[in-house]
C-alpha cells in the first residue's frame, strides 16, 4: 500500500514538473513575439493559461482521488489485518488457556469444550458437548448449584469463584471454581454463557487440613489443664481464652475477650509486659517468664509464663501459657521456715536443756551460800538477787523447752469457754483501761486434751503483744468456736500439716500497728523482737508455736500494716471423759 502511494505522488510532482516548464517555454517564446505583436501574445498566454489550469487540474484529480481512495481502502485492511492478528492471538490465548475454558447456549447445554476437559475430568471434549454442567454433579450438588446459577441468569449477569464439586469420569470427586459472562448475538439476542473452570482440589486439601489442624489445636487448647490465652502481640488485646484462663483469673468470657491488657488489669506491672514483648520479639519465644498478675478481685498470683509467636487468619498472634507457682513458692517457703524452724528448736531444745543443768547447780549452790549466812547480812541479799536471776533464766529455758517441743506437758481434759473467762479479768487488769476486751465464744464448745497452764500461757503470751501493738488504746476481741478441716492444711500461715478433724479455733484479734511481711515470717523465732532492749525476750509467740504443736494443733498468724493482728490457735477436740460429763 505504501509503494502504490509513493508511485502516485511522483507521478504528481513529474506532472506539475512538466506543465511548469511548458508555461516557462511559452514566456519565453511569447516575450520574444511581444517585440512584434502585443495583442497576440496576450491571447496567446490567456489561451495557453487555460491549457496549464485544465492540465493541472486534470493531472490533480487524476491522481488524488486514486490516492485518496488507495489510502482509504489500505488503512481499512490494514485494520481488518490488525484485528484479525488480534483476534487469532485472543483465540489461542483462549484455547491454550490453563483452565478447562466452555461455551453453553441459553438452555445450559455445553456447545464447546477445550481439550483441558481431559485433564480435569477425563472427558473427551465431545464426551461433554451436549450435556449440561449439572449431569456431571452429584443430584444434590447439582441442585444446590443450579439453584445459585439459576440467580445469575435470570438476569443475564455474569458470575465468578462459584465453587461447586463435579465428578471425574472414573467417578472421584473433583472440585472446581466456575466463572463466566453472557454472549449475545449481533442483534443482541441472548446466546448462553463463555466461562472457565479451575479445578481446586489442590487448594481445598489444603484448606481441608488447615481446618483439621485448627479444630486439633482449638480441642488442645480448650482441653489443656494449663491456662492458655491468645491476644494480639502489641496491645495484648484479648482474642480467646480457654477454661482454665477463665477459672483461674476469675473473668467470664465475655468480659474479657476482646479487652487489651491495660483494660483487664491483669499484668500487675505493664513494664514487665513490655519486657516480655520485646524478649519475645528478639527472641521469637520464651520460658519460664515469672510475672506476677492480678485475679479479678485483685488477688496476686506468681506464675512462669510462656509465649510463642503463632500465624491465624494470615495474622501473627500471641499464645500465652500459664503455669501458677504461687501455691508452689508458698510451699517452698513453708518448707524453708520448717526447716529452719526444726533446725532452731533443735537447736534452743540442747541449749535449754544443758543451760538448765547449770542453772540447777547455780540455784544448789545459792541455796546452800544462804543457809550459811544470816538474813540481814548484805551478802544475802545479794545472793538473792542472784537467785531471782536464776529463777528467771529457769523461765526462759521452759519456754525455750515449750518451742522445741521437749517440754513436759501435763494434758487433760479441759473446757475451752470455761477456761478464756477465767482468763478475762487477767487479761483486761493486764492490757488496761485503754485497751477493750471482746469475746465472742461459740456455745457448747468441745473439750480438748491439753496442758491447761500451757494453754493460759499461750494466750497471755498473745494478748501481751496485742498490747504492745496498741500503744494508744484499741480492741481485743477473743473468739472461739467449731472447725472442722476436711482436707490437710498447714500452720503458721500454712508452714505445717494438719491432719484433717475436727479442732476448737481460738482466736485473738487486736487492732494494733500490724506486721510488716518480714516481720510476720520471722514472728515465730525464737528471740526474734521488734521491742527494744529490755521490753522482750522474744520467745512469746515461739511459745506458742510449740504448745501449740506439742498439743496436736497448729497457730496461724495474719497481719498487716495498720490492719492488726490475728492470732489463731488450732486444737484437736476430744472426747469427754466420765468426770468431766
């Protein structure tokens, strides 16, 4: 097309070239007759003007309207030849499409099938023209299927990512992902469908065992006796949490999924979160993180926290997992405190015993320097200052006997009630005027087997200090009753088994200055006191500790700063004997 435009416009120029050079021969020729004859070389050149125009004009259409219709006729074919490129590109495309690419006409049956057929149901394609997409579902597949086609094509709307199951040749399921769009004729007119199917198989397998490993992991997780949570990394906003989260924080789940972890106050220091976070996050997992963390009701629980970065719904998250130590690091303490404990009383037990075998020979001896020497000599009241001296360390001694448990008890029968009201006026002439004294005895308490003079001390020893921490005046209430322990418990705040019966409580409470935690572990040693010189020989409480194991019971003991003391003595209960009905 181009070499016919090129020859049609040298044509032109040669044209235009030739009648150019005719009009300059014939000026020539007429400037020359012009010497001789004006008038004829002007009708000469008018004459010849119009030879030119018609030349020209002739020579212009001959050749424009050729190359016009030439230049008309070469860039329609040359658009149909583009198209047509196009075209057979859009059909191998389609043709070599990795999907199994269909026709259907307006009834649903199938006018055209690739060669992919083969490879995803192992149909010919003429095995498939002629049949409709549902003859190769099962019936209620089919159904359910041509119930969601039948919503597109009453509208004529095109569809895509229909999923749907068919069945291969050899009958194995196969499942497929179904898009298409109408086809319409040139008038419009509604022919069917074009679409394409990709088998999915592959992707619902693994869907399949994503789902199956979720549903394994979510029973896990559910079903674990340890505590477990999942929350989002940086906030610790709360996404699910099993049972025994719930039980052991005390949260519903409904109050605390969905909460981050400055709403549900359960890191007692958020610091410590952001430590965790960032070990975590270098890291990529930790153990045995200890972190102490807040029940509902505000209750601190110690526990080792472990966490791991896990992937759900295409999002990183947290698995946190719980172990509570504080029952353990209790124990442990107790366990500590026995042993040393034990360790003292052995210890203060050999000391009493030989310190009281030279107190003996002191007082023989005082004794006999005074049968020597009469009463109003000066010497004599020296030696009986001595003697109350040794009297005193004779005390001692007893109580540090009474700790270690080697004293000499004599236990009988006694009556709780009886024996607290018989304390009380001692009690109240000892604590003063400014001190109240409160009881509260339960009715018809059981007897128990005990010391009766070890168990006055016991109490006396209590009160004392209650007075001590009631400097300006305050209350002392005495309590009594019933308790029946089902399950083995521990002593002194939980340091020692209680074998399970039933046992009289007497409890001394005052509304004095409190213990610090340091001094409540150390209450029960043995010349432990925050007293000054003088005022105490810290052996009270140790006294009671060990009437009160002597006797088959234990002592608790519950303080706090501003809060008070509550000192309580636990003791078997016992049967009646005749004289005593």
């Amino acid at each position: 097309m181009r070499s016919r435009q090129a020859y049609a416009l040298g044509g032109l120029i040669v044209l235009t070239v030739f009648a150019v050079a005719g009009l300059w021969e014939f000026l020539l020729e007429d400037r020359i007759l012009a010497r001789f004859d004006p008038d004829h070389v002007a009708e000469s050149a008018a004459t010849h003007w119009r030879y030119v125009a018609v030349a020209v004009g002739s020579s212009l259409v001959s050749l424009i309207v050729p190359l016009w219709l030439f230049t008309r006729l070469g860039a329609r074919q040359a658009r149909a030849e583009t198209a047509l490129a196009e075209s057979r590109e859009r059909l191998k495309a389609f043709a070599e499409n990795p999907d199994w690419v269909w026709e259907i006409d307006d009834s649903g049956v199938y006018t055209y099938a690739s060669l992919r057929v083969r490879d995803f149901l192992g149909y010919a394609p003429e095995e498939v023209i002629g049949r409709t997409p549902f003859d190769l579902m099962p019936p209620e597949e089919a159904a359910r299927v041509a119930k969601e086609f039948a919503a597109f094509t009453s509208d004529r709307r095109p569809f895509s990512l229909l999923e749907n199951v068919t069945l291969h040749k050899d009958g194995h399921p196969v499942f497929m992902e179904t898009s298409g769009v109408p086809i319409f004729d040139k008038r419009g007119a509604f022919r069917g469908y074009r679409g394409i199917d990709r088998d999915i198989s592959a992707r619902k397998r693994a869907e399949a065992a994503v789902r199956e490993s979720e549903e394994r992991f979510s029973k896990a997780f559910q079903a674990s006796p340890a505590a477990m949570a999942i929350s989002e990394i940086d906030d610790g906003r709360l996404i699910d949490a099993n049972a025994m989260w719930l039980s052991l924080w005390g949260f519903a789940r409904d109050e605390a999924v969905g909460k981050t972890a400055a709403e549900l106050h359960n890191w007692a220091d958020l610091e410590k979160r952001a430590a965790f976070i960032e070990r975590l996050k270098r890291d990529g997992s930790i153990r045995d993180f200890e972190a102490t963390f807040l029940t509902k009701g505000g209750e601190e629980r110690t526990v080792l926290l472990g966490g791991e970065t896990i992937e759900i719904g295409g999002e990183r998250r947290l698995l946190l997992v719980f172990h509570d130590i504080t029952e353990r690091q209790s124990m442990e303490r107790r366990l500590r405190h026995v042993q040393k404990m034990e360790v003292v009383g052995q210890l203060a037990g050999g000391t009493a015993h030989d310190f009281n075998n030279l107190l003996q020979i002191i007082q023989s001896s005082i004794d006999l320097a005074q049968s020597q020497i009469d009463k109003g000599d000066r010497v004599h009241i020296f030696l009986e200052n001595a003697m109350e001296a040794a009297r005193r360390g004779g005390r001692l001694t007893h109580q540090l006997l009474s700790f270690s448990r080697k004293e000499t008890l004599n236990p009988t029968i006694v009556r709780p009630a009886a024996l607290i009201e018989g304390l009380l006026d001692l009690i109240r002439r000892s604590l003063g005027e400014t001190i109240e004294v409160e009881t509260r005895l339960e009715k018809d308490l059981p007897v128990v087997k005990v010391d009766p003079h070890g168990l006055e001390n016991a109490l006396l020893n209590i009160a004392f200090n209650a007075k001590a921490a009631m400097a300006d005046g305050g209350r002392l209430t005495i309590a009594a009753g019933r308790r029946r322990v089902e399950h083995e418990i521990g002593g002194i705040g939980g340091a020692e088994s209680l074998p399970a019966a039933d046992y009289v409580e007497i409890c001394l409470t005052d509304t004095g200055c409190g213990m610090t935690p340091d001094v409540l572990e150390r209450a029960f040693e043995p010349f432990f006191t925050t007293r000054g010189v003088g005022e105490g020989s810290g052996l009270g409480l140790s006294m009671v500790y060990g009437f009160a194991r002597q006797s088959g019971g234990t002592v608790t003991l519950e303080s706090e700063p501003g809060r008070g003391t509550r000192v309580c003595l636990m003791l078997p209960t016992a049967a009646k004997e005749p004289n005593h009905e």
